[in-house]
C-alpha cells in the first residue's frame, strides 16, 4: 500500500477531507454500469466516514449523483456527478448544475446509431452528456473516439473524456478537479487536507487539484490494489478516528 503508510487514519478523520472515485475505487469494475456489486456493508462504511470527518467525505464520478444514491442508499454523500458537472455541495443538499449546456440530440441520435451497429457496446445517457462503453467489444474503442473527436471538432464547446473501455462527450470546463477545488473552498471541507482516491485517467484532474492543494492523491492500484484495499483503509479510518 505505497503512499498511504504516512497518513496516520486518526489525522484523516480529524483533519481529512476524503474524496473518492466509485468504479474501480470503492466497488470493482463490472462488464456493464448495471452489473456492479455494492458491497452491503459500504453504504454504512461511507455513512460513517462521513461522520468521522464530520461531513468532510464526497464522491466524486462520471456517473449521475442519482445513481449513486440509488447504488449507495440509503447514505447520500457530498458528491460530484457527470465528471463535475452537476455538484451537491451537503449530503442533505440539492444538486447544482455546473455545466449549462448539453450535447445536442443530433449527436446523441448518432451515438445510438454507433452503440447499435457493434454488438456488445452500451451508451449511457445523462443529463449533460453521454458515454459510449467498449467493454463487451474492446475493437469498437478507436471507432468510438474518432466518432466524438469529430463531433467535439465542430462544436469546441464540449469536450472528449477518455476512460478505461469508454469514451464521454460532456461540456468544456468540468472535470473533477474544479469539483474537488469547488468543494474545498467552503465548509466543512475548507481548512482540511484534501485526499482523492481514483482508479482511471479521468481521475487525473482530481488528483491534480488535491497535490495542487497540498493535498494527497492516490491512485488505487497502487497505493490499495483495488477496491477491497480502499474499503479495509476506509474502515481503519472510520476505526482509529471513532477510538
């Protein structure tokens, strides 16, 4: 676990702000969104992290705030959706829409087009965007990215997000990093350490502005190996700062 021995779990529930990725972070990749697990016990994991660093925990993810409280129920977290796009500042709170725009019905009719003519692709749709999946048919990739580089050719006010086996078209300016700054700079995240926990390239911008911050950001394979090593330092948090 390289890059987390230094981090006393008492010192991150005292001083901590905890921002997390979901897939590939807290739960393990799956062949489609659906088909994650969810641990029982991490919806009560998290609700008590956030207890811990006294609301200080959030999650940030390229899924819909949304789904992640349906997947996470009945725990509703601070939390950044759609790449930091739509943010929830509390818990408790209403979602905010960063982004003000979204994509045109145009490009979405042709991503529906791509996902069916290649068996095995999955498009997911969201409020401000969407995501074409290559997992069931990896050799799709390159022909999904040359289709929305093109689309965010015409148009620079959105931008292309590569991901491990997808590919997202989302509006220009959100990106976890300005979620996880946007977080930090009002209660009860102002004034803690931030530490960002990512599995993918599109977690680069968070851990980025975490660093930026003075901060630490941790890449899962690395510092945990997977998900289950994220969830066992979680509870040692929860442990050591609850003691």
């Amino acid at each position: 676990m390289a890059g987390i021995e230094q981090i006393p779990p008492r010192d991150i529930a005292r001083r901590g702000a905890v921002f997390l990725d979901f897939d590939g972070t807290l739960v393990e990749i799956a062949p489609t969104p659906e088909a994650i697990r969810v641990p029982p016990e991490l919806p009560g994991l998290l609700a008590l992290l956030a207890r811990t660093t006294e609301g200080a925990t959030a999650i940030l993810s390229g899924r819909t705030i949304e789904t992640l409280d349906r997947f996470l129920s009945p725990t509703r977290l601070a939390a950044a959706g759609e790449h930091g796009a739509v943010l929830r500042r509390v818990g408790e709170g209403k979602a905010e829409r960063q982004a003000h725009l979204a994509v045109p019905e145009a490009w979405l009719a042709d991503a529906e087009v791509l996902a069916a003519s290649r068996p095995g692709a999955i498009l997911e749709r969201k409020p401000v965007g969407f995501t074409l999946h290559a997992r069931g048919c990896p050799e799709a990739l390159p022909a999904f990215v040359d289709a929305l580089s093109a689309m965010v050719a015409a148009d620079n006010r959105f931008a292309l997000l590569r991901a491990h086996m997808a590919v997202e078209l989302r509006p220009a300016g959100t990106d976890k990093g300005r979620a996880l700054m946007a977080l930090m700079a009002q209660p009860p995240f102002a004034g803690r350490v931030p530490i960002f926990v990512g599995d993918d390239v599109t977690d680069e911008d968070a851990i980025s502005a975490a660093l930026a911050l003075g901060g630490i950001g941790l890449r899962v394979a690395d510092a945990f190996g997977g998900p289950e090593g994220v969830r066992a330092w979680l509870a040692r948090i929860v442990a050591e700062g609850e003691a």
